[in-house]
C-alpha cells in the first residue's frame, strides 16, 4: 500500500523506516522540497501539497497545534484514508483542545470527503517502535468514522505488532487525545522509562 507522510520529523521519519521494512512505498511530503535537508534513498520526498495524488493512506505526523493550517494546504481529496496521531500540544505539554472537541475531528471537519482515522497518538515513539512488552502485544486504540478505513488501519497496526482496539468513531478523539498526556506525564515529564504501554484485555 503506498503511504505518505507529513511532516520530516522524528515521529514521521520512524514510521517512514517501520513502513519501508514491511515494503510498503513511502513518500514524505515536506515544506519546501527545494531547501536542503537530508534524504533517505528508501523514501521518495514530495512537496507536502503533492502528498495525496499517489498515496491511499496518509499518515499527518506534524506539530498538533498546526494541523488545521496544514490541512488546509491539503485541500479537501476525496476517499482517502488519513491516519492522525496527532495530540493538540502546547508549550510545557500543555493540551490546547479536548473535551468538547479534539484535532481528530477538526481534521475530519476540514477533510470532510476523506477518511480520519485516530490512532497512534497515545504512545511514544520508542513504544510505537517495538510494540510489545514481555512478549505481549500492547494494544493500540483507534477511532473512525468509515468502516472500511477503520479495517485497513487496524490491518497496519497489525502488521506493525499492535493489537489494534476500535473504540468508535472520530469523536472519540477527544477522550483518545487526553489518554496521551498519561505517557507524556510519565515519561517526557516525569523521566520514568519508556518501557511502558496500555494491554486492553478483552
Ligand atoms: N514524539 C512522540 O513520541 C510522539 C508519539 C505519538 C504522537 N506524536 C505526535 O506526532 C506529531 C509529530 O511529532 P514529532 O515528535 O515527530 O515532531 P517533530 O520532530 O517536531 O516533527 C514535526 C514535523 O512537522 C513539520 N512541521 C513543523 N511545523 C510545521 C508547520 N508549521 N507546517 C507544516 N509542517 C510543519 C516539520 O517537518 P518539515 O520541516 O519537513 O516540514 C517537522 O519535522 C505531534 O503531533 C506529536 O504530538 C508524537
């Protein structure tokens, strides 16, 4: 499956590595295609604008607090399956968004012929790289509004190692986007290890 990516950075560029192994194609779409910046040979890089044109899932790996400014450059594609993992952040971890509304339905809002799907959101990176504690798989929630993109979600957090929990649709976001802030406290705040991850029994 061929998947884009917004945004050049550290969480962008780690799922770009994990997709690759797994031989899906991947393009990261950036900024300013003609600045300098450095280029990985596995991965084909487009203007952020391009990103949609040849990729079914897109996944939007940005700062949260630009995603409505960056989905507006998107424009509105039609039938594609956008991935958000995006957490509404501010200066000193600080949520700028939730209860009544989240960056999940924002984008869903601003996409509104396309497919959100949150997810990925409420671990960090080094958990999302190696998914699993003790040999048990951590699981990973998600939320969406389309069945069939929900599936094909839930497909590549499988192949990745998670064991993906649909939770319902997008505005679930808003509770999804909060549940972050426990790793963030713990880890990113508070120094604990990153050895640590959410198990949903079931
Ligand atoms: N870090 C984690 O452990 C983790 C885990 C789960 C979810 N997340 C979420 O993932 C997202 C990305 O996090 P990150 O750690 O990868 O951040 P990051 O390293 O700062 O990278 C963000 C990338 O977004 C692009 N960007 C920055 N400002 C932009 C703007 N105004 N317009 C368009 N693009 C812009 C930049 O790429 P270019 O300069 O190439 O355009 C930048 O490399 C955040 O929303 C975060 O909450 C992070």
């Amino acid at each position: 499956m061929n998947i884009g990516i917004v945004g050049n950075g550290v969480v962008g560029n780690t799922l770009a590595d994990i997709f690759h192994k797994l031989g899906h194609p991947i393009e990261i779409g950036v900024r300013n295609l003609k600045e300098e910046f450095e280029k990985k040979s596995h991965i084909e890089y487009v203007q952020m604008e391009d990103i949609t044109k040849d990729n079914e899932v897109i996944i939007l790996a940005i700062p949260g607090d630009k995603l409505e400014s960056v989905l507006l450059k998107i424009k509105n594609p039609e039938g594609k399956i956008f991935i958000d993992l995006t957490n509404p952040i501010g200066p000193d971890y600080m949520l700028l968004r939730g209860r009544y509304t989240s960056n999940g339905e924002l984008a869903q809002e601003i996409l509104k012929d396309s497919h959100i799907v949150k997810t990925l959101n409420t671990l960090g990176i080094e958990k999302i790289k190696h998914p699993s504690i003790r040999e048990e798989k951590l699981t990973m929630l998600l939320a969406g509004n389309n069945k069939n993109a929900n599936k094909k979600v839930e497909e590549l957090l499988s192949e990745m190692g998670f064991d993906p929990m649909l939770v319902g649709d997008i505005h679930f976001s808003r509770y999804l986007e909060p549940l972050a802030m426990i790793w963030i406290e713990m880890v990113r705040k508070q120094g604990k290890s990153p050895e640590n991850g959410l198990v949903w029994k079931r």
